[in-house]
C-alpha cells in the first residue's frame, strides 16, 4: 500500500515528510519549521511507526519504491505553503 494511501500523516508529519524529501537533515527540518530538534525526531519516529520503517534511509527507500507520484509530494509541498 501506498505511503500516502497508508495511516494519514498530521499537518506536521506531513511538513516533516516533505522537507526529509527535498533531503534536509534533522537540524535543517526544526529550523525551517521553527521547532526544536527533539520534536522533529517524534514526528519521524511517528512516521516510522505508521509505516513501519525503522530509519529516514528506509522511509525514502519505500517512498521511492512506491513511487509517490508528483502528485501526492505536490500535496505534501501545499501544506508547508499554507503554514
């Protein structure tokens, strides 16, 4: 199944998502989203849970496996436009 067929991600799993697409590190995410480090870490960590995926490297893999379409990260780009 799909990532974005999967447990829907939050507002903020979703801007989390997003940046660690365009390849952003940890420190990057929490500075672009203007939140602490820890707290990018649990959204990951959420993420990870939902689809069941133990590392950032696994998470882009099956991303990339199941070939999000431009579409859905278009989605996923929308909502860091709107914050």
């Amino acid at each position: 199944m799909p990532i974005a067929a999967q447990k829907p991600f939050t507002p903020r799993e979703a801007e989390v998502f997003a940046l660690v697409c365009q390849g952003l590190t940890n420190k990057e995410v929490a500075a672009k989203m203007f939140i602490e480090i820890p707290s990018v870490k649990f959204h990951l960590t959420n993420i990870f849970k939902k689809h069941n995926v133990k590392s950032r490297a696994q998470l882009l893999s099956k991303a990339s496996d199941e070939s999000i379409s431009d579409n859905e990260i278009r989605r996923f780009r929308d909502i860091l436009n709107e914050q």
